[in-house]
C-alpha cells in the first residue's frame, strides 16, 4: 500500500478511501475490456485499481502532484494497461489527441471542479473524445448544476450542462469517507453527451448572455436583455419573452434560443 503523503491544499486534494463507495462509482462507468478509461487525480490510487480489474484496454490516470504521481507509477509499475501521467488535467484536455470514447472517471478538487467541467463542456468538436463523465463534486456544486428553473440553485452552471448533456445525480457521499476530511458533503453526477437540439454555433455566446443575465439575479431582465439586444421587440414577440421576470426564472430553452438569436444578429 502507498504511504498517505499529506495532500496539498492548494490543489484541492481530499482522497477518496471508503471501499463501498469506490464500488459505487466504478459501476455507474459500466467499464469492460474494449474501454479507454481516464482519471482525474487518482491520489492514492483506490478508484485506480478498482477501474484496472475490470481490465479496461487502457487507463490513463491524470496526476498533477509529482510525488503522489511517482508514487503511482511505483505501485502500478506491473499493470501493462495503466499509464500515469504528472500532468495539469486542463493541459490535458486541451490536447485534441485523447482518443474517442473514453470514459472519465474524477474525484476534482474542489478549487477548480467547475472550470474543469466548464473545460469539458465547452469543447469546440461535438459529440467530444469522451462518452461519458462520472464526477465527484461538492454537493453545492452539485446541487447548482443539477437545478431546475425557479429554484435558488438554478444559474448558470445548470443552463450551460443542460445545453450538451445529461444529467444525472446518484448519490451523496459522506466526508468521513475522505481523508483529510472535508468541510462539507460531496455527490457523484455522470454527465453524457448528447445531440445538440439547439444549434449554437459558440460556446462562448452561450456562456455570454447567461453571464450577463444572470449578473443580477434579483432584479428584471429588462435592462440586460436591451444591453444586449438593444431593445429588440421581435425577439421578444418570437420568444415570447416575459422581460418582467428574473433570470432564474427563464427556462433553459429560452437561454438557448437567445444565445441562437444573438448569433444570427451579431456573428
């Protein structure tokens, strides 16, 4: 077994050990020999070995800590189908030469979980690399990405992973099941690309209109939806845009259809 290196704050580190759930996590990814499987920061290498008894064809565990990644090339070094890479999982996901179909497995720290997914969702080439994602997070974190409309959790994070993916939350994970032991609970979300209903040509328009609608949550969507589409009324008529409302209540279609209206006006 690998000695317990004390985990760094500044990347986030808080280590999954609780062997149920490790089982619970690995049979969401339903992993057999044909799959090429990615982990985000495999610590001490648990989820690791759980994943390379299914024997999937490869397994690719991303590591940005150098002493815990020498550690796991070390305690792996007989497993001809695991690499360990001491590498930035964002550098990583920028490389456009991952592969196709792989499933991704990660327990994120939790300083950078959503620009991580952000990363993921964002991706120019749909459907991307991975079929599916299977993901740790905060359980706040969780809760805002799996909001609906006119709830207090709704925002921006649920209308972007609503556009590309499905959603699907399947359950809590205490945080005595870590070590150090967090602050707060966590939840386990897979997330599966699928087929774009709303053509938006960028990602980044989309991730535009929400954050300027939702920059001021509490108030109408009057005065920035006229600061982007200078009081257009045929948008609104098509739409069928009540500017009354607040942007937690307007559905994730209509942010959609905004971000498509913007791009026939002004890309």
């Amino acid at each position: 077994m690998m000695s317990l290196k004390k985990p760094k704050k500044s990347l986030g580190q808080n280590f999954l050990m609780d062997k149920n759930i490790i089982n619970k996590i690995v049979k969401i990814g339903n992993v057999g020999i044909n799959n090429t499987v990615l982990e985000i920061g495999p610590g001490y290498g648990s989820l690791t070995k759980k994943i390379a008894e299914l024997k999937p064809k490869k397994l690719l565990a991303i590591e940005k800590d150098k002493k815990i990644s020498l550690s796991l090339t070390k305690k792996f070094k007989n497993s001809k189908n695991i690499q360990i890479i001491n590498e930035d999982i964002m550098n990583v996901i920028k490389n456009k030469k991952i592969g196709e179909n792989i499933i991704v497995f990660g327990n994120l720290p939790y300083n950078i979980s959503t620009q991580i997914l952000a990363a993921l969702l964002l991706l120019e080439k749909w459907p991307p690399w991975y079929s599916k994602l299977i993901l740790m997070f905060q359980k706040e974190v969780a809760d805002r990405i799996t909001a609906k409309v006119n709830t207090k959790e709704y925002g921006r994070l649920s209308v972007l992973c609503n556009w590309r993916m499905k959603v699907t939350n399947h359950f809590n994970v205490s945080k005595n099941c870590f070590f150090p032991k967090p602050k707060i609970s966590s939840s386990v979300l897979s997330f599966e690309p699928k087929k774009n209903k709303f053509n938006i040509k960028n990602p980044k328009n989309l991730e535009k209109i929400t954050r300027i609608f939702f920059s001021n949550r509490r108030k109408m969507i009057n005065k920035n939806f006229n600061k982007i589409f200078n009081t257009n009324d045929l948008i609104v008529k098509d739409l069928n845009l009540n500017l009354k409302k607040r942007p937690g209540e307007i559905s994730n279609e209509t942010y959609y259809n905004l971000t498509i209206k913007y791009e026939e006006l002004f890309s």
